[in-house]
C-alpha cells in the first residue's frame, strides 16, 4: 500500500482504521463509542478557544475566521461540526479511504472542509501553520510520539493553541479501554489500542513542551456507565484532553459576516 509518508506513521494502524473507514458515521457501529465521546470534545476545544481567542462560545458561528488542522481526522466526525461552528478546517489523514468518506459526507451535508490524505510533516514542511491545531486520539496509534508532538507544534501559530486527546497508561486504563472496552464489552474493535502506547500526562506535556509550547490545561474524560455518555472531570488516570499555547500574539479575524 502506498500514502502519505512520516516518520510518524504506524502503517498497520494506518490499515486497520482503513479497514472500517465506511463505518465512521455509523453511530451504532464500530465508532460508536466516539460518537458519544465526541460531545464532550467539541465542548471542550469550543469554549476554550473561545476563552483564548475572545469570542462568545454560545454564538453560532463562534470559531469564525480561525483556521484548524484537525490531524488523524479519520472520518470527519470532529472537524465537520467544527467547521460549522465557522472554523477554516482542513482534516489530514494518512488513510486515503478515510478521508473519501469525510470529503463524501461533508459534501452531502453541505459543511466546507479541506480533506487531505496528507500528514502534519508534510503541511509543515509546506509551511502551512494554524490558529488551532487537533492531535485527537492519535498520538496513542503514531510510531514515535515526541517527534509526532514535534511536528504538531511546529503547526501552531504565535498565539495558537494545541489540543490533545489520548489515553493515560495506568492500570485502570489497561482494565477499561482494552480489557474492558474491547474484550467483554465489544465496544471498539480488538486491537483498537496498544497499551504500551498509551501516553502519561507528564509524557505528553514535556512532548509539548519541547516543541515550543506552554501546556495550559489537563482535563480528564470519564465515562457514565449509566447512559454511556461522557463528561469531563479532575480524573485522568483513563482518558484526558491538554490544551497548550505557543507563547506570542496570533491576530485571528474576528468574528462576523454570518447572519444566523
């Protein structure tokens, strides 16, 4: 199989995503558990910017103007409803079969996004650098993930922020999101995840930190066993979100020239 190239890319992972990639907006298949972890994300990343970038989170058209590399996008169920919140999104993924199925279902819905079977190292190489930047359950699938962060921080703008989303490397993380996830409950496909490559807090903010950036925030994710929804919490021992900035001052448009 022949693709996009970077250090970063773990080819056999790049192929089992692929290999359910008609699957990524299907909400009562393999993504599902995504899909009900999406909501917490979106929320997560919008009011943040928002907070960073001056703009009101409740307006409709909230990320107006800023640009955002969404990276490992896989089928778009991320970068779609940002891009309708008015961000300039481009979604970059090594699997060229994913993103057919992101450019097909934006197409049909009507939501402008540049889709890309690209890696971040080659839109840095090409110069190209961001407002906001998305490392979103990815850097647990990439074969080296400080040079990963390296090149996802080189993306950010003066100003920017990075997000990330990813799993901690515990033993309750092992016992949930494998054992648990994959095994007894059959919520993700076997294999989905690698738990020598789940990433500690502490990991990942000196990856970040490395390339530049100042770590903000750390949330932590938890599930409801109840209803199956997510929210977020001080708990990071299973799932966690960062934010980090690159010191300096963007200027991003602001926001307007939408009507509701």
């Amino acid at each position: 199989m022949t693709g996009p190239t970077g250090a970063s890319i773990d080819r056999d992972e790049v192929a089992r995503f692929e290999a359910i990639a008609a699957t990524w907006w299907d909400e009562a298949g393999p993504m599902r558990v995504l899909h009900r972890f999406n909501p917490v994300r979106l929320a997560y990343i919008r009011d943040t910017a928002c907070r960073h970038f001056g703009r009101d989170r409740n307006a409709p058209f909230a990320l107006e103007g800023l640009t955002l590399v969404d990276i490992g996008c896989g089928g778009g169920v991320l970068s779609e409803p940002l891009a309708r919140l008015g961000a300039r999104v481009t979604g970059l993924d090594p699997a060229p079969t994913n993103v057919k199925v992101a450019q097909a279902h934006a197409d049909a819905e009507g939501v402008p996004v540049d889709y890309r079977a690209r890696t971040i190292e080659d839109v840095v190489a090409g110069g190209e650098r961001f407002d906001i930047v998305l490392a979103m359950e990815v850097v647990e699938h990439v074969v080296d993930m400080p040079a990963f962060v390296a090149q996802a921080a080189r993306a950010v703008k003066p100003g920017g922020l990075l997000f990330a989303a990813t799993l901690n490397r515990t033993l309750r993380s092992f016992a949930l999101a494998i054992v648990g996830a994959e095994y007894v409950l059959g919520w993700l496909p076997r294999g989905t995840h690698d738990w020598e490559k789940f990433v500690r807090p502490d990991e990942l903010a000196r990856a970040v930190e490395t390339g530049g950036l100042i770590v903000t925030d750390t949330t932590g994710v938890v599930l409801n066993p109840l209803d199956g929804s997510w929210r977020a919490s001080r708990d990071t021992a299973v799932n966690y979100m960062i934010t980090a900035q690159r010191p300096g001052a963007s200027g991003p448009p602001a926001a307007g020239g939408h009507s509701a």
